[in-house]
C-alpha cells in the first residue's frame, strides 16, 4: 500500500531516518538498494544488453545506491532520478573495454543509446575525477574540459570511489562508513585509489565540497 511512498525521492531523507531509527543501518543499506533496483530495472537490463560483465553491472548497481543515499543527506538541491541512472551508466564502456578509454567508449555508446548529455558527461568525467589536459594527453585521451562541475557528477564520481574503497579488500576492515570517515586517509596511503599528486588533491577537494553538503 505504501510503495509509492516508499519509492518517492523527494521523500529519501525522511525515509532513510524512518529506516535507521526502526532497523539500523544494515536496514538503510537494504533500503537504498531496493529503492536503486527499482527505480533503474530498465536501465539495469539496458546495461545488460549492452554485454557489460556482471562484475561492472554489480558495481555501478551498487555506486548507484550509494549515490542515493549521499543524495539522501546533502543539503542542496540534486536530481535524484538523474543521479542514480548517472551512477548506473557510468561505467557503461566497460562492456568493451577495461581500459582507461573506457570512459570515452562509454559515452560513444551513450549517444548511440540516446542517453541525455548530463549522463554523458558523468560518464567522460568519471575517469580519475575530472582529468587535467596534461593528464589526458599522458593517456592518450582527447584534451577536453573534464571538470566536475554538477552536484550530480560530482557525487556519482565520489560515491564511485568510495565504493572501490570498501568492495575490493585492499583496506583491511574497510567497509561503507570506513571508507567515507577515512576517504582522505586512505587516498592519501594507497597509490590505487590515489593515484597521482594531482588525482589525490582533486578527490581530497572533492571529498572536502561534499562533505560541507552533508546535513
């Protein structure tokens, strides 16, 4: 009877407290799956289609619940709806390739999907957080304006990160609230996550921004 409810994004902040003061946080966990599995059923089968690997589609189902519960507690205003299928396609290209091109093969599939720009975009800019020219070039990438610039790719691309964190078992003991309390820490002690001078301090002026959204 309460699906609707239940299901409403605008109410995710209410909800997500309902959940935590009843169950716990293992309950909000579930919750916010449930949500991003239903909202995103056609877009999960369209991934599917597209042959991305379970492990990709597994993946970006998950930076995509994580999406929504950050979403959940920021106090500005994001598009929920476009978040999660922003999360979800992000890693789209990774039905081709696992490269560092698998951004812009992704968004190549992108607009042959005639998925919106704003999807798009995350897709390109997912890639170490928003590339440098001087990055893109030492990639063999296109040189192109690859700042973070919306609420919306700006937190696909942190939730993204914050989920390598606690699914690959690098971090030991790492897991979903360890990842965020300790995301400038971990960046800065492991190069996988780090990557370079000029990744870390992206991500840790990333990881700063989005904390000041946090309520």
């Amino acid at each position: 009877d309460h699906k609707a409810a239940r299901h409403d994004l605008a109410a995710l902040a209410a909800n997500r407290a309902y959940v935590l003061a009843t169950w716990g946080e293992e309950a909000v966990t579930e919750f916010f799956l449930h949500v991003a599995e239903d909202l995103l059923m056609k877009e999960i089968a369209a991934l599917k289609g597209a042959g991305c690997p379970d492990e990709a589609v597994q993946h970006s189902l998950e930076v995509a619940r994580k999406s929504l519960e950050i979403a959940s507690r920021v106090n500005i205003p994001v598009d929920k709806h476009l978040l999660a299928r922003g999360a979800l396609f992000h890693d789209l290209g990774k039905a081709k390739t696992y490269g560092m091109e698998h951004g812009e093969i992704g968004a190549q599939m992108a607009r042959e999907m005639g998925l919106e720009e704003a999807i798009i975009q995350i897709i390109l800019k997912h890639i170490r957080g928003g590339l440098t020219e001087a990055e893109a070039k030492e990639l063999g990438l296109p040189v192109r304006d690859y700042t973070l610039r919306t609420p919306e790719e700006k937190i696909v691309i942190y939730a993204d990160r914050m989920v390598d964190i606690y699914t690959d078992g690098i971090v030991p003991g790492a897991d979903e609230h360890t990842a965020e309390t300790r995301f400038a820490e971990i960046l800065g002690s492991y190069e996988k996550y780090g990557k370079n001078a000029p990744t870390l301090q992206r991500y840790l002026a990333l990881n700063a921004e989005i904390q000041g959204w946090l309520s």
